[in-house]
C-alpha cells in the first residue's frame, strides 16, 4: 500500500473483525460509548444451518439470520459502521493497526477485536456435514428441547464422548452411545451409563440412513442399521485465529482436549497489547448468549482502556500548556478559571466578582489561586 495514503487513513477506535454475536454486541457497545467503529465481517455464521438460537433471552427461537440481521440495525443506529469483506492481513504501524480487506480496503485503528469465531470439524462420517445443525448436533442446550424424548444417538468422537451421552440422557430416555473408532469407555464410566440406562453399540459407524430429509437411522460397517431421530457429535473445534499470527498471537491447544483456541484474559486481552478477543474464537464452548456477553465485557474493557490513553494525552498537553510563559498572562489565568471551574473560579478574574468558591476548592495544574 502506498505510504502517503495510509497515513491520510482516517483513524478509528476500534476494528472488529467478525460480525456475529460476539463482534455485534462489541460493536454496540463501542459505538453507544460514541466510539469510531467498524466491524468487518466475512458472513460465514458457526450457526448458519441452524433453524434457530436458543437460551438467548428475548431471542428465543429467532433465526439466526434474523439475530444478526438486527443486531446489524441496532449498530447502525449508534453510529457504527460494517462492512461485508474478509479480512486478509493485519500489521501494527506504531502504536496503530492496520487492518486490510480482499477488496482491497484498509483500516487503521486504535484497538482490534477479533471475534471470527471457530471451525466444527467433523468426524470422517458421510454424511455429516449435510445434516449439521439439524438433526446432527452437538449441543443439548441449543438443540436438547426439539429432540425430547426421540431416540438420540451419540457418535464417540472424543475425550468427552460419554459426557456427552449423559447430558443428552437429560432430554429423553432412549440414548445411544456408538463407540466407533473410539476406546471403551472407562470402568466407571461403563457403571454410569448402564445406571442411566444407556445402550452402547461397538463397530464403525460408516453412515447415515435419511428418509423424507429427516434422519432416521446410524449405519455400521457390519451393516447394521440402529434407529435416531438426531445424532450427537462432538467436533474437534478449531478458532480462526490464523490471522494474529503476524501479531504475536497464536492458538493454542484447549486444557479439555477439544480444540485449539486463542488464549486471552477475563476480559479478552490478549498477550499482545492492543489485541482483544471476543466468542468462540477465545471460548469454544461458548453459546450464542455467552459470546453476546463477551462482546459487551471486551468493548467495555477496550472503551476503559481507550479513556485512560485520551486522558493520559489530554493531561500532558495540559501540563505542556500550563508550562508555556502565555499560560501564566491574565486572560489566560482567567479562561482557564472560567472553563474549568465556572461560577466558583478563583484567581485573576474572580478579583472582578469576588471570590465565589471560598477555600479548599481543588484546582486542576496550571490553574493558582493569587
């Protein structure tokens, strides 16, 4: 990029890059802090096959493309701006960020949040990835309710495999565990789910067997057919952090085993300053409701960081000010009086008034009391 245009770049507060729950509830925030924001978003949603959020108050049940679709309103009305493009590259330029587009755009801003999210990466089934979001799940409290009390399959896929059973185990009597490629379960394991009354099948799962695009049977390699209505899978869950990387941050593996994920405080910093991250990205497990939230938290950290930058600027060309030999004059003693503390200023210009403030008023540097 040329340098004299990017130094003619118009500069923002923050760059979110991700347009979902996570990245809109960030950007609202910013923006009703009037904050300078822009939201850059590839429209690729983890949730896009579904037919609906769920456990999100107020949302209940609202289409995911719904959701997002306000949520785009709602930022637009404070102020914010967002753009549909995908972000290539990011470079610091100082103390700034360089964020740069596939249709060639590039924004410079203070702060970046990445909220983009993660990828499911599914078992080597067939099948699979059609159903996806439908009636291959992963997740009971997004999907439990609408599979109740149908027969529920579990395809072990993972360390949490029989976690997994037992959760579902709470939404329907009838629950599969398929043990395909994965290792027995664990003694204890085995006791507690014949106490719930799960049944476990051996053998490979080789497909799935779809009648009027509704699923209703597991195929195994033996050729053996066992009848579901909906099938739960684990994925292994991969953050779309790829794009820190230039920037010092990179994932890391998840402690529970599940994925990898980009490492960041309560808050959503980063190790790299300057850096945040909100959602799926930094909490794989993360539901629709826990990203908004984390969107909001990482906003309010960056809007408290960024006051405490324009305050740490505004007092040191204060003190610059106050230090100037004209800082000292009459008039100037006066307009400070004036603009800082109003109807109870003291000094040169209250001599004209009087003295209205009396004793043991505070006076910001720069501003004596004669």
């Amino acid at each position: 990029m040329d340098e004299t245009k990017e130094r003619n770049l118009a500069e923002l507060d923050v760059v979110i890059v991700g347009g979902g729950a996570a990245g809109l509830s960030a950007a609202l925030t910013l923006a009703r802090a009037r904050r300078t924001v822009l939201v850059v978003d590839s429209g690729e949603p983890r949730n896009a096959p579904a037919a609906g959020v769920h456990g999100l108050l107020g949302r209940e049940g609202m289409p995911p493309g719904e959701l997002l679709r306000t949520g785009r309103e709602e930022v637009g009305r404070y102020g914010g701006t967002i753009v549909p493009d995908t972000v290539t590259g990011i470079r610091r330029d100082g103390g700034r960020f360089v964020v740069e587009t596939a249709s060639g755009g590039s924004h410079l801003a203070r702060h970046l949040l990445v909220t983009s999210g993660l990828v499911d990466e599914l078992p080597g089934v067939p099948g699979l990835r059609e159903r996806w979001g439908r009636d291959v799940l992963h997740c009971p409290y997004c999907h439990g309710w609408e599979v109740r009390d149908e027969p529920i399959g579990v395809l072990a896929s993972g360390p949490a495999a029989v976690h997994q059973a037992l959760l579902f185990r709470q939404w329907t009597p009838d629950v599969t565990l398929f043990l395909h490629t994965a290792e027995d379960p664990a003694e204890e394991q085995w006791e507690q789910l014949a106490a719930r009354g799960i049944a476990v099948v051996d053998g490979e799962v080789t497909g799935l067997s779809v009648e009027d695009d509704r699923l209703c049977g597991v195929r195994l390699a033996s050729g053996r057919q066992v009848p579901v209505r909906a099938l739960a899978v684990g994925p292994r869950l991969a953050a779309r952090g790829d794009l820190l990387a230039g920037l010092g941050v990179t994932t890391a593996e998840h402690p529970m085993g599940v994925g990898r994920y980009v490492e960041s405080d309560a808050r959503g910093a980063t190790a790299a300053e300057g850096v945040w991250v909100a959602g799926n990205v930094t909490d794989l497990m993360a539901s629709v409701a826990v990203a908004a939230a984390s969107g909001a938290q990482a906003a309010m950290a960056i809007n408290a960081e960024l006051v405490a930058a324009d305050t740490a600027a505004a007092v040191a060309a204060h003190r610059s000010t106050a230090r100037a030999p004209e800082a000292f004059g009459t008039a100037a003693e006066a307009a400070a009086s004036e603009r800082v503390l109003g109807e109870r200023r003291h000094g040169l210009g209250s001599l004209l008034g009087g003295d209205r403030g009396g004793a043991g008023v505070r006076r910001p540097l720069g501003v004596s009391r004669k």
